[in-house]
C-alpha cells in the first residue's frame, strides 16, 4: 500500500518536473494577465451577455428558479460560472474577470504542455500564446467572457490525455477526473465537444494495436463526463428548473434560434471578413507564414515523423470551422476556439521547418517583454473605446435607482440586461433578454406572441415602478433589424400603457422611460 508519505513525495516530484518543463510559459502567461487584470480589467464594461447571466446569476443567488423565473438559453455551467463571479464581485463585472483570467491561464499553459509534448520549441511555444492572447483580447470587453471563453479552456485541458499522441494505459482516477474536466466545459457550451469527439477518432485511428488501453482510457474518461451531467440535471431537477431547462436551452436553442441561420453565402462572406480584417488575424497571419516556411524548407522526412502532430491540430481547425458554422451566426466570440486552433497549427507548422530564427531570438532575454507589449498595444486599445460606456451605465442605474422605493422594481424591454445586474432587483419578467429572444425567431414564431404577452402581464404587477424601452436596432437575424421602441408602439402602444398606469414618460441615454403612477 502506498503511504501517503509517499504520495505527497510523488506529487511533489510532478510539480517540480512541470515547474521545470513549463516555468517559463507559466510566468510569462502570469504576467501578461495581472498586467491586463490591474490595467484594463477594473474598468471593464459589462457587455449584454454578461449582464445577462450575471443578473441570472443574482436571481438565483436570491430565490429566483433559473429558466422558469429567469429565461436564459444558455447552459448551466456557464450560468455556475456566473454565481462563482457574483460572490467574488457582486455586482462589479471583476468576479467575471477574475474567473476570465484564470481561465485564460489554464488555456496557455494547457498550450504549452500539448505543443511542448508535440515537439514543438519554447520559442514557438511562446509566439504561438502571445498571438492567441493578443486576437483573445484585441476585439474589446464585450467579446471576452463568452461561453467560449470558459468553455474552450476546460475542454482542452481535459483533452490533455489524448492530445499527448501516446497509447499508453492512464489511471482510472486520472481519466475520469479529466473526463469531469471536460464536462464542465461541455456543460458551458456544446460546441467546443466538436474538438472532443474528432480528437476521440483520430485517437482511435492510431490506437488499432492499443485497443485494450484505448477502450480503458475512454471508458473512465466518458463516466467523468456521465458523473457531471448527471451532477447537472439532478441539481435542475432541484432547482425546478428542469421542464423550463429542455424548454428553452434545449428546444429553442436547437429549434427557434437555428431557424434564424445566416444563409451560407452571408455566413462565409461574415467569415471571411472577421477572420481576415479584424484584429483577431494575428495567429491566421502566423499559420499562412508557417505553411509557407514548410513550402520553402521542403523538409519531407520531418513532414512524415510529424505526421501526427499535423492531423491533431488540422482536425482541431476544421472542426473548429464547424463548429462557427452549425451556430450559423459568425458572432465575434465564435471564432474562440478558431483563433486557439489556428495558432496551435501555425507552432506546428513552424515547428517542421528547417528555419533557426526562432532558437536564435530567443537568446534575447527581453524577448517576452517585447512580446508582452505587443500584446498590449494591439489589443489595449479594445478594451479603452469601452471605458467612458461604464461610467454612463452606472449613471443610467443611479438615476433608476433614485425613483425607486425598497420594494419597487422595474421591466425593461431590450438586450440591457446589465440594468438589472446593477440594479439587484427581483422583475415579473422572465425574458431578462427580452428584445434578442423576440428577435432570434421567425417572423412567425409563437414565442414573439408570448414575450408580448408577458410584458403586458409583468407591467400589470404592482410591485413595477418603472417600464424601461431601450431605443436600439438588433442584428438581422432572420434578415431584418427590429427596435424595441417600435415593437412596443406596435404591439402595446400608448393607450394600452395609459390604462396600466404608465402615464409619464422621459428619454435617457438611448432609453424610454414610462412611469406608472398608480
């Protein structure tokens, strides 16, 4: 039997071989995120998403039963995620941002390790994370702690076994807790598990003469992923949430909302424009110059040693591509798990060339440092556009809250969910994100008619202070923008608000107010 003596020797041994491995990627990784953390992150904007599961987050903090109270079509691990941040940060996004950072450190490294374990160089190895960190971040606050953002990290942390390109037989314990690892992710965002099931099939493949092993490794690592969904559905069916759950996240997400799917032609043309005219082009721009360094040294032998390592990380971009274009709406955060791929391919790539500059520049000892204020330079600026919309949000939320008694509330009809994040106050309106659900349908859709309905049966609610319309055109989802100004002249209208008692109204900040007065 071994002593626990000897299992704490054991782990510390581990520690101190990956220490050794790994110590200068993980202080340069470190650095550039306690850099952005202190600089950037504390005037972070909160962005329609994270308003969204934030105040989901709140509400369940304070009774509210998730997708029945709060209509939320994401999954619960991301909504997890959220209550994590709420009790770091309350109100304050930093929660969310702490937990963004950490999870970009475990994608890093997680980086480092699959390339180092490719035989990828350090030098590569650190080009290939700075690019990455550098399109991560370049887009502006909105666009990080996304479901990818959370998803993407644990996934490939828990593919860490598979994506070794070895076929020896891992402990019970050790593949089901990475199977557990990955089912957090999973249970984030679905997509990311088209990394897990091609990863999977190409393991297989070169596993034929390793069955026994292959099999065993994958029997412990799916009980893993079992363990955390069945952790999930019972704490839905806990919660009450469970019906409200398949409603939604399940049958609208693969219903409704696919509906709405850009037509391919608009899906490759928004493709080609993200991927190529952002500032997220950085690790595309480092794959083509790696295709073209393997052109030039020709180094067929090295190809066919590397073979492997080229299918791994061709597959992990293809299904990358899949994965954009299933969801059919080429948001800017989709690319995620794009950008991570593709710069993980251009380190191979570069990685089976015959070329030394790299071993050479990395003589340099300040070399991380030039590349850490790259980093900052080319991605700084995205996070800057957005600070003066903070202090304007927070204004807005003061100004709500001096109309407002201690048992009052509001409705608000629009994607500003980030009002009632701040604002900490139960509403009678589940649709939280009431003008994108309305919008992400079609024309024809029941659920339009049932979102109306809605707001008029919460307006009613006595408890309801104040009726918020936000000013503001959604993206054309089904081929048309709509405004929730318009919608609720069209479908509710003056007269109808009269008679609820809304009988002043003032403009704020792109936003109606109405208040009720009985």
């Amino acid at each position: 039997m071994v002593t626990m003596k000897a299992r704490l020797k054991n782990y510390k041994d581990l520690f101190n071989d990956f220490w050794n491995s790994y110590s200068i990627e993980i202080i340069f990784t470190a650095a550039i995120l306690i850099v952005y953390f202190f600089w950037f992150y504390s005037k972070w904007n909160l962005g329609i998403d994270q308003g969204i599961h934030l105040y989901t987050a709140w509400g369940i903090l304070n009774g509210m039963t998730p997708y029945v109270d709060i209509i939320n079509i994401q999954l619960p691990g991301l909504l997890l995620i959220n209550i994590i941040a709420r009790l770091l940060g309350g109100a304050d996004p930093i929660g969310l941002r702490m937990i963004d950072s950490l999870y970009l450190f475990i994608l890093c490294i997680s980086t480092a390790v699959i390339l180092s374990r490719w035989k990828v160089g350090l030098p590569i190895r650190i080009i290939s994370i700075t690019l990455y960190l550098v399109s991560y971040f370049a887009t502006g606050t909105a666009e990080t702690a996304q479901k990818e953002s959370f998803a993407l990290p644990l996934t490939i942390l828990g593919l860490l076994p598979w994506l070794s390109i070895d076929h020896k037989k891992h402990s019970n314990t050790h593949m089901l807790v990475f199977g557990i690892i990955t089912g957090l992710g999973i249970w984030v965002k679905i997509t990311p598990a088209f990394l897990v099931v091609s990863t999977l099939l190409i393991s297989y493949l070169f596993s034929l003469n390793h069955r026994k092993e292959y099999l065993s490794n994958l029997t412990n690592y799916l009980a893993g992923i079992g363990l955390v969904s069945i952790s999930f559905l019972s704490w839905l069916v806990i919660m009450g949430s469970l019906k409200g759950f398949f409603e939604w996240c399940v049958y609208y997400g693969t219903g409704p909302y696919l509906e709405t799917r850009w037509e391919i032609g608009s899906l490759i043309k928004e493709f080609g424009k993200k991927l190529l005219l952002s500032d997220r082009k950085w690790p595309l721009v480092f794959c083509v110059l790696g295709f073209i360094t393997v052109f030039i040294t020709n180094n067929s032998q090295l190809i066919k040693q590397r073979k492997k390592e080229l299918i791994y990380s061709t597959s992990l971009v293809l299904f990358s591509v899949i994965s954009i274009y299933v969801q059919g709406k080429s948001l800017q955060y989709h690319f995620i798990p794009l950008q991570w791929s593709l710069a993980v391919f251009g380190g191979v790539l570069f990685s089976i060339s015959n070329l030394n500059i790299f071993p050479t520049l990395l003589k340099i000892r300040f070399l991380p440092i030039i590349f850490c204020i790259i980093a900052l330079l080319f991605s700084g600026h995205g996070f800057s556009k957005t600070f003066v919309d903070t202090d304007l949000k927070l204004k807005f939320i003061k100004k709500i809250k001096q109309r407002l008694k201690v048992n009052e509330t509001i409705v608000l009809f629009g994607n500003a969910a980030y009002i009632y994040s701040y604002l900490e106050r139960k509403t009678p309106f589940p649709f939280i994100a009431s003008i994108g659900l309305h919008n992400m349908v079609p024309l024809d859709s029941p659920i339009r008619n049932r979102i109306i309905n809605s707001l008029v049966s919460s307006l009613k609610d006595p408890s309801v202070k104040l009726f918020i319309v936000q000013d503001r055109y959604t993206l054309p989802f089904h081929g048309t923008s709509e405004n929730a100004k318009n919608i609720v002249q069209e479908q509710i209208g003056n007269k109808t608000l009269q008679q609820l008692g809304y009988t002043k109204k003032f403009n704020y900040s792109g936003f109606e107010i109405y208040i009720k007065e009985f």
